[in-house]
C-alpha cells in the first residue's frame, strides 16, 4: 500500500483527531483534584505568631542631661547651642553640648549688683554699731567717774549739817542707780548689734551662695559626658530628636544619652486586638532591617497595662519590650527591628488553611473532597494563625478540602458531628466556642495543647 504523497497534511489531520478526545478527557478530569483549589490536612506543628515592628534601644543608658540645679539659678527653659553628631563615640570628660548662656546673663547681673548692696549695708551696719557701742563705752567711763565724786562728796558731808550730807547720800545714789542703767543698756546696744550684723550677713551669704549657684550652672552649661560610649539623641514626646535648637526644661534636661551597646532590647507596640495574646516569656525572632539575613532571638519582658495613642496612628497600642539575647557589635540604637513574637506553639496538631474554613448560621464547615465529588463536613476548629487553623474534629490526616465552594455548594447537605445540637442557634453559635481545644479528638484520640490565644472563631465565608 502506497502512503499518500502529502504527508505533512496527514500528520495534522492525525493530530487534530486525537487532540480532541485527549482535551476532553484533560478537561473532564479538573475537579475536587486540581490542587490550585484542594488541600490536604496536615498533621504537625503549629505556631502562632504576632509580627511588629520595633526600634532598638539599649536597655542601660547614662544619661547627659544639662545641669540639675538650673533651676534653683532661675532657668526653667533652657536652649541647646550645639551638640556633637548622633553616634560621635567620646571619652569621659569629652565636651559633648554646650546650653545658651542668654538665660543666665541677666540673672548673673542681677545677682552680682545684689551681692554689692548687701556688702555694703553690712559695711554700714557694722560701722553703726562700733560708733554706738563706743560712744556707750565712753558714757559708762564718765558715770563711773562721776560716781566716785559723788563718793567723795558723802564722806566729807559727814560733818555737814543734815541736810546737807542727806543731799550728798541722794546724789551718790543717783550715780550708782545711772551707772548700773548704763551698764545694762550697753548690753543691750551689743546684743542689737550683734542681730544686725547676722541679719545683714544672712543677706551677703544668700547673695554670695546664689552667685556661686549660677556660675556654676553657667560652668555645668558646657555638658561633658559623664563616661564613655556613643552619643545618642534623646527622642521627645512628638517623636523628634533632640538636637542643636530644642529647648530643654528643669524637669526634663536630658540632652542624650550614653548606651549600654551589650545589653539591647527592641520597644514595639502592638494593637489592641493582638496585645492580649502577648506575655512576658514569650519567644521571639527578631530580624534587622539594616541587615536582612541576621535572625536574632529575644522574649519579651514587659506588656504595658495601658493603651496609648502614637502618631499618625488610628488605634491604640500597648508598649511591649523584647530582650535581645547575647551581645552583637553591629547592633545600634534606633535600627528597626522585625519581631515575630510567638504566642502559642503545639507539636503535632491537624490543621488546614484559612481559605477552606466556611460557615452557615454559626456552624463552621469545610467541603471535604469524596470519591464522588465533595461535601460539607462540621468541624471544630482551634488557634490560627495567618495562614492556617487547627482542626481539633471533623477531619482526619490526609483528608482533603476545597479552598473554593463547589460549582454548587447549596446542593450539598451539611454532614454534623456526633453530639452536635441540630439546631445551631441553640449550640449558642460556632461549635468551635463550645468545644475546649483539649478535648479528646474523635478521629485519633490525642488530646491537642490549649492555645494561648484566642484564634477559637473560625473565618465567616464570603
């Protein structure tokens, strides 16, 4: 038998014949199989995590503040002329800022003309009472001679006539009784002399230590670092950096700070809805922005109790600290940190991806693959994660359910688990609430680890 000469065209047409069954049968065959729409359930271990961003922040720091007794001097509100650049590493001793001598100038001034006045009228008063106490000095001399007259006087009057040496006895005691008044006056004048010299002094004194009080706050006005590391700006409550310009009170004089590069922690904030999931103890994985391959480990130390509102931010946050462990050199404060906290964690647990988690009127439910199609089975679902949820019943390892709804899902019936409520408006809603994730499991019998969030509610379907 001879081939037809036009073999090219036979060819095609052979192709074209077989093609068509081998496209139907190609076709026919795309069901529950495909895996873009199918998954297996898979028996392993399960994380959750919580992911956020962070900045890194030594958790010992020295601080370089202006000098405290500012305002003791009269400067409540200071200005920084100049400071060395972030990350500048210096010496203890080291001129790291200087503050803007402007707000001391007049009060040193002040001061100074104050000081003056009070020396001079504790000059004046002690002039004052040297003549005073002179002059009373000079009085009590001229009584004690007149009294001896007086004496004098009595003893020749003894042959007078009575009169006579009765005038000379009075005018003896009027000598003695005026001698003795200046004697106690005298006393007197000094103690007055004396409280006037204390109080003019208490003035110079007071003049004198608040002068020595602003020069030293001017001196202290060139900030030096208390010990050696790297300079760090401090961050204000809008979030800027403190730097040259930026004022700095008496209450709040921190200028930077001095780092502790050995012991670092990364300081995020959590929304409110995740933060309960959060607790002190907890693992975490912490990657560097700056260098992308570096994986750290850490635990969280602290979870704020109360929420705060950060800027440009809609919901509140929770201020949480994450420990990182050991000590790397490449770590600096302010690098961004990711941290990948885990808050719940299970060895061997059956689990699916979000994507096939359904429900109707409250019930939870997969379309489970069958040989002869697919159907919806009940399940019992547990902790998720942002991918995946674990199934505690309904299911079995290496089962298979849909990501998608069938091509008609309202055919199918939804197939219950034993001891489910009929109706689920009396189970209370989702089944999931109301069995304990540690429960026994119907289909293996190994009870699964309680979650530590609160991932129990299953996805609503679209």
């Amino acid at each position: 038998m001879r081939l037809p000469t036009n073999r090219p065209l036979l060819i095609v047409a052979v192709i074209a014949i077989l093609g068509i069954p081998a496209a139907w049968l190609l076709a026919g065959n795309r069901g529950p199989s495909d895996p873009s729409v199918v998954a297996g359930v898979k028996r392993g271990p399960f994380a959750v995590t919580v992911t956020t961003s962070g900045e890194l922040k030594a958790r010992e720091s020295v601080q370089i503040t202006a000098p405290a007794s500012a305002m003791q001097a009269g400067a409540y509100q200071m200005k920084i002329a100049s400071i060395v650049p972030e990350g500048t590493v210096v010496k203890q001793g080291d001129v790291v800022a200087s503050i803007d001598r402007s707000a001391l100038a007049t009060r040193l001034q002040d001061v100074t003309l104050a000081l003056q006045k009070a020396e001079a009228q504790a000059e004046q008063a002690m002039l004052d009472s040297t003549l005073t106490l002179s002059t009373a000095r000079e009085n009590i001399r001229s009584m004690e001679l007149q009294l001896e007259e007086r004496k004098l006087a009595k003893e020749q009057a003894v042959y007078e006539a009575p009169t006579v040496k009765r005038q000379a006895e009075i005018d003896y005691e009027k000598a003695e009784r005026g001698l003795a008044q200046a004697k106690a006056d005298y006393l007197t004048r000094t103690e007055q002399a004396k409280a006037k010299m204390r109080e003019v002094g208490a003035d110079v004194a007071r003049q004198r230590n608040l002068l020595g009080l602003i020069q030293s706050v001017l001196e202290g006005f060139t900030i030096r670092a208390p010990a050696p590391g790297m300079v760090i700006y401090v961050t204000e409550w809008n979030g800027r950096k403190r730097t040259a310009g930026s004022q700095v009170t008496s209450w709040d004089a921190a200028v930077a700070t001095l780092p502790d590069l050995s012991q670092m922690e990364s300081v995020t904030y959590v929304n409110e809805i995740d933060v309960r999931k959060v607790a002190v103890g907890q693992p975490v994985t912490i990657t560097l922005d700056a260098d992308p391959t570096k994986h750290l480990t850490g635990t969280v130390t602290s979870v704020a109790n109360v929420g705060e509102q950060r800027p440009n931010a809609d919901a509140k946050v929770f201020e949480v600290k994450v420990t990182v462990a050991g000590s790397d050199t490449t770590l600096r404060p302010g690098m961004t940190t990711g941290n990948a906290i885990e808050t719940f964690r299970t060895d061997s647990v059956l689990f699916v991806p979000i994507e096939a988690i359904n429900s109707e009127n409250g019930v939870p439910f997969v379309y489970k693959e069958t040989s002869g199609g697919a159907e919806k089975q009940e399940v019992v679902t547990g902790a998720m994660n942002d991918d995946e949820v674990i199934i505690v019943r309904g299911l079995e390892e290496d089962d298979r359910v849909l990501l998608s709804p069938p091509t008609d899902p309202d055919a199918l019936k939804l197939v219950r688990l034993p001891g489910s409520p009929v109706d689920s408006t009396a189970a209370g809603g989702d089944t999931a609430l109301k069995v304990p994730l540690d429960a026994p499991k119907a289909d293996s019998g190994k009870p699964v680890a309680p979650p530590k969030s609160d991932h129990s509610t299953p996805p609503k379907s679209d």
